[in-house]
C-alpha cells in the first residue's frame, strides 16, 4: 500500500484563526477536504496576536522549539504554537516571534498606519515556514501557498532551499488573491529578501516594486501552478497569469466546490 501524499498548507490567515478575505474560509475548506481525501496535511500561518490562544486551545511545541531567522545579519528567535483545526483532524502550527506578533492589529495599527517592520515580519514568516518544515522531517508533495505575505516562498524554494532533500519532490501551488494594502514594503525589502548566495538579482526582480502586486507576482512566477482566489483581483496580474505556459492555471468559479483544487493537488503530487 503506498503512503499517502503530503499537501502543506502555508497561509497568512485561515479560519477560523483569521479571517481578512473570503479566501481564508476556502483554505480551511481545502485543508479538510483533502485531509478527508486521503492526503497527509499540515498547516502553516503566523501567530498574530489577534489569534486568541486559550479560545483556540494553542500551545508550543517544545521540540521545535531552539531555531533562529537570520535576516540582516540579526537572528530571531522562533516560536511554533499548535492547534487542532476545529471539525478536523490536523494540525495547524503557528509561527510566533515576540518583536514581530505579539501586537493585538495584523499590517496596521490602531491608526490604520503600516507597521514599519512589515518586510521584516514578511521575511521572517516566509523563511521559518521553510525552516520549520525542514525541523518537522516531513517531506511535502505539495505546498499550497495563499496570502502575499507567502509570496517569497515559491523563489525561496526555487533558489536558497532547492537542495535541500526536504523539498526535494515538492511541487508549489500559489493562489493569487485581493489586493488587500497599498502601502510598500520599503526601498530595501528586496535586498534584505535576498537570504542565501544562491539567490541572484534577477530571480528577486519581480519583488521590485516591493508592494501588493509585486508579492503576487513574485509567488506566480516560481509557483508550479497558479490559482485565482478572489474575483477582483489586480488586472494586469490576471493578465500577466491567466495563461502561462507549462503551468496549470485555476481560475476564480464563486460557487467552486473545490473539486478542481483536489484535482489540481492529485496532478502536482503525482497520484
């Protein structure tokens, strides 16, 4: 009997953890039904401290506990949380960091003002996701990822991660959604983005305009597959990936019932 494949989540809000767009009520949908499917699943998202632990039962997981994120030169210490998704067995683990999430409001604060340190939490998530994957032991068939906040992961793992044997088979899904924030990640996002030797000027210049859009961009361009997650999105990204050749593109359907998804994931895991 062969093992079953291995679908990990990597998302900046899921419910009922959090919810900014409607996709977040889709990705806790996927992440039953292809537990209930017979894929092997785990999730990733960030800690934010407008997650209630005691309301959604969080606690750390000790033997994750001991990883670092370099950025700049400066280490971060790592914090992995876990729950139990509600309705469903599998786990979400949550990535916490005490300068970077521990405030009570997501990108902006209690003024609507952006959070000045935006590109570094960005970073951060996005290279302890992969670190945390690498600590877990636990090769993925496919990584889904969803939210801009995830958009450095597909050309992390193109570049800085692709030798490592963790990832070796992974094949990565990106989901380009609503432009949520017109405010930018700042003139040096793309040089502190740049984590590994391996990662060449080039590969970072869909990053360049540092914002929205170029997060989304930067996900679909190293992404293996492509789908829509909202029906407004940004025109010159439906444009630019409606239709990308040697890619499986999904389009938005409002009244999906996620078969396609299910689909989609069997193809890049090779079932």
């Amino acid at each position: 009997m062969s093992a079953k494949k291995r679908i990990l989540f990597i998302a900046s809000e899921m419910s009922p953890y959090l919810e900014e767009t409607e996709f977040s009520a889709i990705i806790n949908q996927l992440a039953i039904k292809a537990n209930d499917g017979g894929f092997e699943v785990r999730c990733i998202m960030p800690r934010f401290g407008t997650i209630n632990e005691r309301r959604h039962r969080l606690h750390e997981v000790v033997r994750l506990s001991g990883i670092n994120v370099s950025i700049d030169n400066d280490d971060h210490p790592l914090q992995i949380k876990v729950a139990s998704l509600p309705n469903a067995r599998l786990q979400v683990y949550f990535l916490d960091n005490e300068d970077f999430f521990k405030r009570k409001t997501v990108f902006h604060d209690e003024n609507e003002k952006w959070f000045d340190d935006n590109s570094l939490r960005t970073i951060f998530f996005c290279k302890g996701a992969l670190e945390t994957v690498k600590k877990f032991g636990w090769p993925p068939d496919v990584i889904h990822c969803s939210g801009w906040m995830t958009g450095l992961i597909p050309m992390y793992l193109k570049t800085a991660y692709k030798k490592e044997p963790v990832f070796g088979n992974s094949k990565v899904l990106f989901t380009i959604g609503q432009t949520t924030f017109k405010e930018k990640l700042g003139s040096d996002f793309v040089k502190r983005a740049n984590i590994h030797v391996n990662i060449k000027d080039k590969e970072l210049e869909p990053y360049k305009d540092a914002n929205n859009v170029a997060m989304f961009r930067g996900g679909a361009t190293f992404a293996d597959a492509i789908s829509f997650g909202a029906e407004k999105v940004d025109k010159k990204l439906a444009e630019e990936f409606s239709k990308v050749k040697g890619k499986k593109v999904l389009p938005f359907k409002a009244d999906a019932d996620l078969t396609d998804y299910l689909q989609l994931y069997n193809d890049l895991a090779g079932k």
